[in-house]
C-alpha cells in the first residue's frame, strides 16, 4: 500500500469520526458479511457509525486525537463505532447486539477520552440514557414552578381560606407592635412650685 493511500485512508477515518472521543473497539471475527451488513444498517438508524479498521492506521489516528490509550485494542480484526444520541446509548446498543449475534466481541473504546476496558463498557450501559438525566434535571428545576400552579389551581375556598388566614396572622402582628408602642409613657413630674416671693420692703424704710 502506497503512502498516498495510506495517507488518503487516515485522512477519511479523520473526517468520519470528526473530532469524537468517544468510541468502541470491536471485534467482529466469525461475523459473516450477511449479518454484518444487517448490523450496519440497525446501527446507521441510530446514527451510529460503524468502520473497519487498519490497525497501524488507526493507531496513527487516535494518537493524534490524543487516544494512545487505545493500543492495546487495535490487535487483530478490529471495528470501531461511534455517535448515536450518547455514550450511555452507544454501549446499551452495541452490548445488545454483541449479545444478539454471540459473535462480535467488545475490546474497549474510550469515553470523552479517558480508555476503558470491556467491563466498564458494561457497566455504562447500566447508566441512564441522555433523555432520561435531561428529564430529572428539567423535573428538578420545575419543582418550584409546579407548587406554584398547585396553589393557583386550588379550590378557591381552600386558598382564600390560606389568605386569610396569613392576613389574620399579619393583622395580630401588627396589632401586637402598636399596643406596645402607644403606651402612653409616664407623665413628667410636675414643675416645683415656685417659691415664696421675697417680701416687699416695708415703706419708709
């Protein structure tokens, strides 16, 4: 193989996986070309991609992506594939298959460009799916709105009955602080009485 082609192949595998860093490895000995095409196709609804790979290409690749990790994987008969609507939904569809067809295997892949083995692979599929943390965050983030409607879409005697009743509260509060303020506060003690005026001098004097 020429270094034109080879160079052509790398730059394709390049454009395909357009900067993703999250991807399995998998392989598909024993998988005849029937159910692998059908594989293809399952897969291409989901959008998710799927590739053969030429391993010292590939290796080339994800080293320039920053995925040195991968090495190990890139020994024999090798597919990677990626995409789909997130990773959680990636593993939960490709173990599915691989359980399906008993022949592929999962050798690893990476996730946001931290490698990962088999097992682990497994163990994200037991994560929830995108659409499922989309919905626990967006049903925490209404929860204050939602008691909200819950008070406006009550009886109409059951909430001016609540308002009344904070109004009432309100109004003893209130009644409270004034009764302590208008005390009246003791009078001033009377001003002394003036005392005696001296006595007039006494005429002839």
């Amino acid at each position: 193989m020429s270094k034109y082609v080879k160079e052509m192949m790398m730059d394709q595998l390049k454009t395909e996986l357009d900067g993703t860093r999250s991807v399995l490895i998998l392989d598909f000995k024993g998988l005849d070309a029937v159910a692998e095409n059908k594989l293809r196709l399952d897969l291409r609804k989901k959008k998710i991609h799927m590739r053969a790979l030429k391993n010292s290409l590939a290796r080339k690749v994800f080293s320039e992506a920053g995925l040195l990790g991968l090495d190990p994987y890139l020994k024999g008969p090798s597919v990677a594939v990626w995409g789909g609507d997130g990773v959680a939904e990636l593993a939960k569809e490709i173990s599915t298959q691989v359980k399906k067809l008993k022949k592929p295997e999962i050798k690893g892949g990476a996730v946001d460009g931290v490698v990962i083995g088999p097992a682990q692979v497994e163990d994200i599929t037991k994560l929830p799916s995108r659409e499922a943390l989309i919905g626990r965050v967006v049903s925490l983030a209404l929860a204050p709105v939602q008691r909200v409607v819950a008070l406006a879409n009550a009886p109409a005697s059951g909430l001016l009955g609540q308002l009344k009743t904070l109004a009432e509260g309100a109004e003893s509060e209130g009644s409270e602080g004034e009764g302590s303020e208008g005390e009246a506060a003791p009078a001033e003690a009377a001003p002394a009485e003036a005392a005696p005026a001296e006595a007039a001098p006494a005429e002839g004097a």
